[in-house]
C-alpha cells in the first residue's frame, strides 16, 4: 500500500512539475484572493473582542480569509489531480494496474496535500505582510496548518473521485466537498485565530479536533476508495 502510494504521489508531483498548474494557475488565484480581501477590509477599521481589547479589524479576520482562500485553491488542485486521471483512460488503467485502491487514495492526497502546504507557505507569508496579525504560537500555527491541510486533502480526495467519472465534475465537486469540509474549516479558523492572538489552550484543543478529523477522513478515504474507483 505504502509503496503504491509513493507511486501515486511521485507521478502527480512529477505532472505538477512539468505543467506548472500550481505556480502559473492556483498560487496567483490564490494571491489575488487574499489581496481582494484585503483591499474590501480598511486596515483603520477595529472591533471590539473582549471588554477593553480591540484590535484592526483586518487582522482579526486574517484566519477566516486566510482559509477560505486555501479552500478555493484546494478545490482547483483538487479538480486538477482527477482531472488527469479522467483524461484518455488513465483511470481504467489505474484499475488494471492492480495497485492498492488504499494506495491509490494515500498517494494522491499526499501529492495534493504537498502542493496546499506550499501554497499555504507563500500565502501565509503574503497574509501576515497584508494583514499584519501577531503570532503568539508557531509551533501551533504549523501543526494546525498541517492537520487541516490532511483533513482537507483526504475528505477532498474522495468526493473528487466520485466526481471523476461525471461530466460536470468541475461543479459536483465543490458541491460534494464543501459541506464535509465545514467543520474542518471552523476548527482551522478557531486554532489559528488561537495561534494568532490567543489563549493557547483553547487552540489546542480545536487542533485535537483537526487531528480527529484528518484521521477519520483518512480512514474511511482508504475504506471506500475501492468501491469508488469500481463504480467511476
């Protein structure tokens, strides 16, 4: 299983590599996404967030921005990594390869997910420049970044392939992935702003959460990729 899936990540990596879809489509989509929401929020604008405390109100909104734009790009690498697959009959001849469907399903969320955390690197670094937010844990910051990207990757990886085989699969699957994702999204929200601003703990505990999730898609992603890849 392990070693189909290195199989799986190195050929989708290596087809990102050639066609530059990452850095040349979904990296300037995803800059652009940030830079529109900060020109809608005026930097001078603050809310109040506790009694006595408040702060601009575009870094206070960096985490929810932040992620809804990983969010929107995920969904475009997503569609892309199927995409191939569904182009000339690569999927048939995924099926008569005999590779582990378990395999299959770890290799291709771990090349999207490779691309959503270099992504996020560069994202990251243009939110903090845009926004201005503090950071009071990297350590959580990064382990939330990590947990959310797996949490996404593989419930994501799924509902695109169900989408594979239908015709109007670039809309089936933001309609598919969305609603499992939301709780992925609030948790992520939630740790981040805790990672930004504080209290810690709280953060932890949403990055517990992030971690349940990330297994639990993971988990039924190599359960059900079988009979998903049979029925495409």
């Amino acid at each position: 299983m392990f070693r189909d899936a290195w199989l799986m990540a190195s050929k989708d990596l290596r087809i990102e590599r050639a066609t530059r879809v990452g850095t040349g489509q979904i990296l300037p989509f995803g800059g652009l996404v940030l830079i529109l929401f900060g020109l809608a929020i005026s930097p001078v604008y603050q809310v109040t967030v506790a009694v006595g405390v408040r702060r601009p109100m575009l870094a206070q909104a960096a985490p929810g921005l932040f992620w809804i734009t990983v969010l929107l790009a995920a969904l475009l690498a997503l569609g892309r990594s199927f995409a191939v697959e569904s182009t000339d009959g690569n999927l048939d001849a995924l099926k008569m390869a005999g590779l582990d469907p378990a395999g299959i399903f770890l290799g291709k969320s771990a090349a999207v997910a490779a691309q959503l955390l270099a992504l996020q690197l560069v994202l990251g670094i243009g939110a903090f420049i845009l926004y201005g937010p503090p950071l009071a844990d990297p350590v959580l910051l990064l382990t939330v970044v990590i947990l959310a990207t797996l949490g996404i990757t593989a419930a994501g990886t799924v509902y695109a392939a169900v989408a594979s085989g239908l015709r109007v699969r670039d809309t089936m699957v933001p309609l598919l992935v969305l609603p499992v994702v939301a709780p992925v999204l609030l948790a992520a929200t939630k740790a981040t702003e805790a990672a930004l601003f504080g209290p810690l703990d709280n953060g932890w505990s949403w990055a517990m959460l992030l971690g349940v999730f990330a297994l639990l898609y993971a988990g039924v992603g190599m359960l059900a990729f079988g009979p998903i890849m049979e029925e495409s």
